[in-house]
C-alpha cells in the first residue's frame, strides 16, 4: 500500500483503489482478485466490490474493510447475484 496525504489523495478520489484508514488515505498497488484467488487462480484487480452497497451506505465507500479487490469477471457475477 502506498500513503497519500489527504491533499494529494483528493485527485484521485474517483479511483477504485483509494481507502480511508486511521493512518490516512491509502491506495492498493496491483491488487489480486480475492475471489479468483480463494478458487486457486491469479488474476489481477480491476474493480472494487462494496460489501455494503454504496447507495446504502455511502459513508462506508473508501472503508478498506467494506471493500474487495475483484476481476472484471468476479465482479460482474457478484452484481448479477445482488451482492
């Protein structure tokens, strides 16, 4: 992980790998697929999936704990099921 002061981290706040933490902004670097991975696979990050929907609970959006790293693929499957 790399850490951004809050100034620096405002620009990217669109980004998918930006997460509030008690030591500040922080930003995941190359992060795997943890749905891939848990089936024995390796596949890169590309989304981010809310545990607790964004819609619902916008305050928890850049939360680590609130947030998996997940392929494309993962990731759609996830929102086809309404996680």
């Amino acid at each position: 992980m790399t850490c951004f002061d809050r100034a620096e981290a405002a620009r990217l706040l669109n980004s998918h790998y930006i997460f509030d933490t008690p030591d500040g902004l922080m930003a995941l670097e190359a992060p795997l697929c943890v749905d891939c991975e848990t089936a024995g696979r390796i596949e890169l990050a590309s989304d981010v999936h809310h545990v607790e929907k964004v819609r619902d609970y916008p305050e928890l959006r850049l939360v680590e704990a609130n947030c998996m790293a997940l392929c494309g693929s993962c990731h759609s499957a996830r929102t086809r099921r309404g996680e």
